[in-house]
C-alpha cells in the first residue's frame, strides 16, 4: 500500500526579552542555579503575575510577520498540574483566545512555494529545569528558567514527509530570528519542536491516529526522529497493528522514538481564566507601531534581490538564509557600489566557507563588510586578481588589517602596465622559439603554455585579460 | 489614657501633642495583648522587639516633625499579609514554619506611614471560614461572649479591635470576610471596591473576589487607615490607578436626601427578629437624619451563594497547588516518591475546610463539568453586577444586615458547612460585583450580641459610605460600647 505521511509541529520559541514574562527577573542564559529566579518566580505566598509588554510587543511582530491576525483581545488561562520546576502548580498559558490566528510559512515543495498554515501562535511562561543527577537519588529545582516567556506556534497538519518538516522548521526559525524575537539558538533550548506525526493510505480523507514525538532539538534530530517514526508507524499498521495516541520521546543516541505516555494518562489541566491578570487589549496604533518597527521579511528581500541586483533566485536565497547575512551583504553593496554578483560570489563563497571553517557565526566574522568592501573593489578596479584577492581575504581573516595595506606590503599589485607586460611576454618568446613556431604553424594549445610561464615570471601578478591580449597578438606575429 | 475608649484619631493627636510616646502606646497594647488575648486568642504572633524598634523610630520621626497621621499607631494585621521577617501562616499549618521574605504592598504602606506592626491576627486557615474555627491556631472566641464565634474569616482581627487590643486591625473579605466579623464583634468594618488595595503579598484565596480592607471601632477610624491602605500598586495587574482620596473629606457631610435602597431579598424572612428590630431602628435613625427609603430588588441574591462556592473554591484550587513542599511551607517527614511527598505534604498541612474547597473547586474546573459550573457561574455573576447597577439608579447606598444572626455559637456550624455558608448570604453578592461595603454596629440583639447594620455603596464610594455611616455614629454610641472583657 502506498502511504501519505501527515505532520504538523508546536514549535517553542523562546522570546528575546530582557526580563521574565510575569517578573522582572533576568532571563539572561547560564547563571548559577536559581540565582535569576525572584520572588513571583518561586511563586512564594501571596505573588501576583504582571505581563511584560515586550513579549506581547514581540507576538504582534510574529502574527504580522507570518500575516496572522492579532487578537485585539485575548486571554492568559492557567494550566493546573503538579510538577517540582512548576512552583505555581499551574503554568500561565493562552487557551481558549490566542494572540495569534492563522498565519502561514512558505516552503518548498516541487520547485513550488507551498504555504503550510498556522493554526495559532501564544504566549505562556517556561518551567523550571528538574536535575536527576548530582544530587544522591533527590532531584535539583533550577527555576532560573521558570517564567522564560515562550511564543508557542502551530502549525496545522500540512506537510507531507519529514523533509517538508524540516525545511518549514529552518523557515520557521530563520523568520524568528530574522524579527528579532527568538536568538534561536537549539542547544539552550530556544527553539524547540514538537512534531504530531501520522501516516494514511494514499488518497484517504480522514486522518490516521497521531503520536507526537518530543525532543526534537536539532534539525537533523528532527528529520531521523520523524523517519524513524513514519517507518514505525507504517510497519506496525501493515503488520495488522493500530496506532495508539501518545507521547513519545526521540532517543538520538539510539535513534528511535519510545513512548512516554499514553492519550489515556493525559492529564485534566483544568484551564482557566487567570483572575490575576487582566484580559490583553492590544489596539491597532499598537499594531501599527510594531509594523512600522519591522524590518523587510526575508521573502521579500530575495524578490528585491533578484529584480533590484539582477541575482539569480539560488544566490538571492543563499544571502537571505538569515538576517545577519543579509545585512553583511546589504551592507557590503552599500561599500561596493553596482557589484551585487561579485559581492554575492564572495559572501556565498570565501566567507560563508570562512565562518563554516572556523565554526563562526556571520555575527562574530573576522572580516567585517567595510574590510572585504576594500578587497572587492580592488577586484573591480583592476588591481589585483581574482587569485590573488583569496590570498588576501585569507590574511584579513587571520591577522586583520585593510586590503590596501596587505596589497602595498606585499607587493601583491596586478601588473597592468602594458610595457611591463610586453617586455615579459618578449623574454618568454626569444627563449622559448620552438614553440613560438608550433603555435604559428596551428597548434594553438601551446598558448595555455605561454600563459603559464608568463604568469610564472610575473609572479601571479599579471592582468590576466591584458596578458592574452599581449600574448595573441605577439604570437600572431 | 484608657486605651479602651480612645478612638485612633484621639491617639494619633496625643502622639503629635507628645502626651504619649508611640513606645508607650505599643507597650500598653502588647501588656493589654498578654494579660487579654489568651482568653480569645485573636493573635497567633506578637513581637514585641520588632514592634518596639518600630515604636521607637516612629518617635525619632514625630520629634523630627515629619510624622503622618498614623505615624506611631499600632496596627494589628491578618496573617494573610506577608510582612519580612514575620511569620507569616494564613493560619495554616501549611505556613507554620513560613517567615515571609517580603513585604505586601498594604506592610509597605504602613511602613511607608510610620506605622507599627502589633502583631499578626488570627483567621481562618487561608480565609476559608465564617467562624474562625478553622484556624490551625485555634479558635478565637468573641469577646462580647466567649463561648460565641467573632465571625471570619478576619475574626481575629474584628475580636482584637472589639477587645480593644489594637486600634485598628487589617483584614480581607473575599465573601463577607470583613463585615460579618465586623458586626458579629460590634465594631465597624469596611471593604473597599475591588483593586483600590493592592493584593500583591496578600496571600491568594480566590484573587477575583480577595480585598484588603479594615476594621476599627468608628468609621472616623477606618477612613484615617484606608487613607494609608489604598494605593496602586503596579505589582498588582487589577491594582486600580486614580488619584489618591481622603476617605475623611466627606465625613461630616450632611444626609439630607440620601435614598436608602433596600433590597426586597434582604428583608423577605431568614433574618432572625432581634436582627431585624436593629435594622429597623437604625432605619429610622436615618430617616430622623433626613435619608428616605426606597424598596429595590436584587432578584439574583439567592444565586450568590452557590455562584461564589463555584468560583472561589475554582480560583482556591488553583491558587493554593503552590502549596506542594517543594520551595517553602509543610513537607510530610516520610514518602515513598513524588506522587507521594505531594499526597502527604497537602494531606498533612490543609485542614478539612481547605480540602473540601480545593476538591470542589478541582471538581468544578474538570472537563465535562467547566460548562456546566464554572461558565454557567460566571454568567450569573454578570447577572448579578447587572443588578447592583439597575439599582444604582435608584438610591445612592443599599442597606440591609450585614448577617441572618447575632454570633453564632462555637461548634454550632461546624459539622454543616452548607448552614455555615448560607451565613453569608447578605455579603457575598457584594464580592462578586466588587463593590465596596461596610458594616456598622447598629445594636444589640438576643444575648447582648452586636447586630451589624450593612451599607453597600457604588464603585469608589467609600467616602461617601463612611461619611454615611459617620453620621450614624454621631448620633448613636453602638460604635464606642465595648464588651465587659475590654474594660478589665
């Protein structure tokens, strides 16, 4: 049987504010266990919840930015449970009324832009961090984590194999960061995905049973568990087996996905209205506000990209992959002026590779665009080579500097001078006379060898375009 | 000076005039507190150290000459309110070890103030209680008959003030909390409109109703507190922002014209006759004072009681699962897991009250009856706000007993907390409009007991209310008679 794969995601992104989304404590990342947790944090008697309006601030540019509605009005409801890094015994979460609804994310399936609706976007606050280990068969309580405003977005269930999965994932991430919402950074747990994934025979309407699978805390995680998953899934229902609703958690270290609770353990959260906090009234000139603050979304940047600069759509895609590289380009074309496909080459070529090298982020690049601006427009004005451009982005890279300074210490200039260029080409052909006269008698493959040792005697120098000039005309007697 | 016929204001201008020293006053109340409050036991903690440094800056400031006016008053707080370095219980076991790291926004205020802390007041554990019987403190016995409850759940604050043991007492009402102690123990109490005081460190029983507020002997009295106690506070997202008022400014304000509502349902059987007779004659004292009187409805009142134990038990259940022994407050010495430690922790630190309120209102938040309870209670609410406003049309305060009975006797509702709630059937409609409402004494009833007279007032019309019941007390002395245990 052929078999239709069904996934949608819940995506927590963790929002880039300053201070917690009910208390005024830091949400800054790695600080001493419960050194950042304040009184309303450890939910001592008698504490009361204020919301912070940059998290709010920060779900209207996400709802404009994935074109959802913003709530003019829209509630915070308590989720009541128990857990030891819960001090309230309930966490703050939107229920019935969330900030956001609908919206969409573009992927791509086919070669065709696809949308892949969004159901809702919230805000609630994070938990704290329990630790099993180091304590002696006790559990540790960090609450520095407790009250980390979170935007919960989800998806509907629109894509189709774990690939589409991750590309809405990488969109996804890209546009949080892109809005200056989320530092998205995966490894400290400020993106994380929650997959629901189900399988149907091919042209069935109705859906299968879901399981959602957690922990999907890198990308390539995120693909593996939702393969392993779907094959799970498939094997189980063409070996006479029904799919039970559940919870199950990816294992990378053994590449699989195990369940962690059933549909008929889920808990009664017993949702409602918090009576400690007002209903949120966000009025348009706030939404208004916040649109203007927004910067060009990268979708758009790509389109302007290829009609304004004449890039191709790859290149265009390649330099919106995120923000900051789209700023170091935009801000390399502003230094080197109608080059959009020399600055695109070098950002797409030299310094991605660079930063992959070194493992760095566009952010923390060695070379800055005013400092590669000076290379490039060496390249453009002749001065050096393509070649010899490499030789000096590496040394700026390593020790830093201006590319005119490297070019005049070492001497690294592009010979254009006619003359010098003539006397050299004259040299190579008083010493070299036999093939001199292969190539006028039409072996023309012989020219690559006096581009060689012209070269050679430059030391890499020469204009190459001048040199073949000099060369075809010389040769041709 | 007799501490048990001086009115705060009288105190506060023999501490400005230096006839007495605030280390003097907080000394003679601590003795009154040791030689009195064993019988009642209206304390649960008394600190006499802290109160005496208290005493002792408070004087620094009055000989500066920068003293307020109630700089040097002792005051004498619920054990709900969260003040540092206190214990502060709620009157549970739960918080039985709880030494507040904080001060609420009202602690601040008073300190702001100059005032002193006497001490904290007994209550029924986290506020849950119309007798003061389910303190895990103890009882605390009414003054004008110790083997009568003062009412709760602020009756240790309502009895400290009748015994005159302190000046003025804070206190909270969360469905009548305030004014039916106030008019069991025959002194005057207030509940402001909701979010004029602030809730921030005052420990949460169900946060839309919960209203700090005061009792004292006058309505003079509870004005000069509530001057201090009200203020907003950002802390506090239903804290209210208006400009700061004198709850005095009105006080001598003639009655010519008021119109007095009375609400059918209030006065249609269920209320005891001595209750009544009081009402009555207090009725006509402010004809004689030029109010008239017009009947309303409040048709919903009957639906207040059931509403208010569908919401308060909702939002109790919730606020009180902080309550785990994970951070602070009682863990069970021995368990076997976390399930357990929760199980045992809960089951050994919350009296038998708590725990019918938490299970009601987790049975009333389940899926499958949320609709039916819950939703169903809130929209009977609004129906019930609606009626307040419609009769707002038509007179400018609403009277009525503050409760069916004099005091009850200690024990006699315990065993059935359906007759328990019912008791406050005339306060509760008041929480869930969130209006302001007072009780006044206005009499004696069968045994000699104190008969409370209510007035319910409009959104922020507490001025108006205590200058109202002000006027009453100028020409009654209800106000100033105290029980024969007070003057010893």
């Amino acid at each position: 049987m052929e078999w239709e794969v069904v996934i949608g995601l819940e995506t927590h992104a963790q929002l880039a504010t300053h201070s917690k989304i009910f208390s005024g404590a830091s949400t800054a990342f790695g600080a001493a266990p419960n050194a950042q947790a304040c009184a309303v944090d450890l939910a001592l008697p008698g504490v009361l919840p204020v919301l912070n309006r940059a998290a709010v601030e920060h779900a209207i540019r996400f709802g404009l930015a994935v074109g959802g509605e913003v709530a003019a009005r829209s509630v915070f409801a308590r989720k009541n449970y128990f857990y030891p890094d819960l001090p309230k015994g309930y966490q703050i979460s939107q229920f019935e009324i969330p900030v956001v609804s609908g919206g969409r994310i573009f992927i791509e399936r086919d070669g065709v832009e696809t949308a892949i609706r969004l159901t809702r976007a919230h805000l609630e606050e994070d938990a704290g961090k329990s630790l099993h280990e180091d304590f002696h068969g006790l559990s540790g309580i960090d609450l520095n984590r407790a009250g980390t405003p979170l935007l919960e977005i989800v998806s509907e269930p629109d894509m189709r194999s774990a690939a589409e999965a991750v590309a809405y994932a990488r969109i996804l991430h890209r546009l949080v960061t892109w809005i200056g919402i989320c530092d998205g950074n995966m490894q400290e747990g400020s993106f994380r995905c929650d997959a629901n994934v189900s399988v149907r025979p091919k042209g069935q309407q109705a859906f299968g049973t879901r399981c959602e699978i957690k922990n999907l805390n890198s990308f390539r995680f995120m693909e593996k568990a939702i393969e392993y998953e779907i094959q799970r899934q498939i094997e189980w229902i063409e070996s006479g087996g029904t799919v039970v609703q559940e919870t199950r958690l990816y294992d990378p270290d053994r590449d699989e996905t195990r369940p962690m609770r059933s549909k008929e353990d889920a808990q009664d959260y017993r949702y409602f209205p918090d009576p400690d906090l007002l209903p949120l009234c966000i009025d348009t000139p706030w939404i208004d506000r916040v649109r203007e603050s927004l910067p060009e979304l990268p979708e758009a940047m790509r389109g302007r990209f290829v009609t304004d600069f004449g890039l191709s759509p790859y290149d265009a895609g390649v330099l919106t992959a995120s923000y900051d590289l789209a700023q170091y380009f935009l801000a390399l074309m502003a230094d080197v002026a109608g080059e959009a496909k020399l600055c695109a080459n070098w950002v797409s070529g030299e310094l991605a590779a660079a930063l992959h090298r070194d493992g760095l982020e566009v952010r923390q690049s060695r070379i800055s665009p005013a400092q590669l601006g000076g290379l490039l427009r060496r390249i453009q004005d002749g001065t050096v080579s393509g070649k010899m451009a490499k030789e000096i982005f590496d040394a700026l890279w390593n020790d830093g500097g201006d590319a005119d300074t490297i070019i005049a210490s070492k001497g690294l200039q592009q010979i254009s001078d006619v003359s010098a260029l003539e006397k050299i080409v004259e040299e190579l052909m008083a010493a070299h006379p036999d093939q001199v006269a292969e190539y006028r008698s039409g072996k023309e493959k012989v020219f690559g060898f006096f581009v060689g040792r012209a070269m050679k005697a430059s030391g890499g120098r020469a204009n190459p375009a001048q040199l073949n000039a000099i060369l075809k005309a010389r040769l041709a007697g | 000076m007799n501490l048990a016929n001086t009115s705060l204001r009288q105190l506060a201008q023999a501490l400005q005039a230096r006839q007495v020293s605030s280390r003097e006053l907080a000394q003679a109340y601590l003795e009154r507190i040791a030689r009195l409050d064993s019988g009642l036991g209206a304390f649960i903690t008394t600190d006499h150290e802290r109160t005496l440094a208290q005493a002792d800056a408070a004087d620094a400031r009055i000989a500066s000459g920068t003293a307020g006016p109630l700089t040097g008053i002792p005051i004498a707080h619920k054990d709900i309110f969260c003040a540092q370095g206190w214990l502060t219980t709620c009157g549970s076991k739960m918080l039985s070890s709880f030494v507040s790291p904080y001060d609420a926004h009202v602690i601040e205020q008073f300190e702001v103030a100059g005032a002193l802390i006497l001490g904290k007041t007994n209550m029924d554990e986290f506020a849950m209680g119309s007798s003061n019987e389910t303190s895990f403190y103890g009882q605390v016995k009414n003054p004008w008959d110790l083997t009568r409850v003062p009412g709760g759940s602020s009756g240790g604050s309502a009895a400290a003030v009748a015994a005159r043991l302190a000046p003025a007492a804070t206190a909270t009402d969360t469905g009548g909390s305030i004014r039916q102690p106030a008019a069991l123990c025959g002194i005057s109490g207030i509940k402001p409109t909701y979010g004029l005081v602030s809730r921030y460190g005052m420990i949460a029983y169900a946060s839309s109703l919960d209203q700090g507020g005061v009792v004292a002997p006058s309505a003079d009295d509870l004005g000069l507190v509530l001057n201090t106690m009200v203020g907003f506070d950002a802390r506090d997202s239903t804290s209210i922002e208006r400009p700061r008022e004198d709850y005095t400014a009105l006080l001598d304000q003639p009655l010519k014209g008021l119109r007095i509502g009375l609400p059918r349902e209030f006065f249609s059987g269920g209320v005891s006759a001595d209750v009544e007779r009081a009402i009555e004659a207090a009725l006509q004292e402010y004809e004689r004072l030029g109010a008239t009187r017009v009947e309303i409805s409040l048709p919903n009142t009957a639906l207040s009681v059931p509403v208010y134990y569908v919401l308060a038990p909702a939002e109790a259940s919730s606020n009180l699962s902080r309550f785990d022994g994970v951070r602070y407050g009682w863990r069970a010495s021995r368990y076997t897991d976390l399930a357990d430690m929760y199980e045992r922790s809960r089951a050994e630190g919350f009296g038998p009250e708590v725990k019918r309120r938490i299970l009601t209102g987790t049975y009333v938040l389940s899926r499958g009856y949320y609709d039916a309870y819950y939703l169903q209670a809130q929209r009977v609410r609004r129906l019930i706000v609606n009626d307040f406003k419609h009769a707002f049309t038509q007179c400018d305060v609403i009277m009525g007993p503050s409760t069916p009975t004099v005091a009850f006797g200690l024990g006699e509702k315990s065993s059935d907390p359906i007759q328990m709630y019912l008791s406050d059937i005339f306060t509760i409609s008041v929480n869930l409009a969130g209006l302001p409402g007072l009780s006044i004494p206005a009499g004696f009833g069968e045994g000699g007991l104190p008969v409370g007279l209510q007035l319910i007032g409009d959104y922020f019309s507490e001025a108006r209310l205590l200058n109202v019941a002000h006027r009453y007390q100028q020409v009654t002395d209800w106000h100033a008679r105290v029980p024969a245990l007070a003057s010893a």
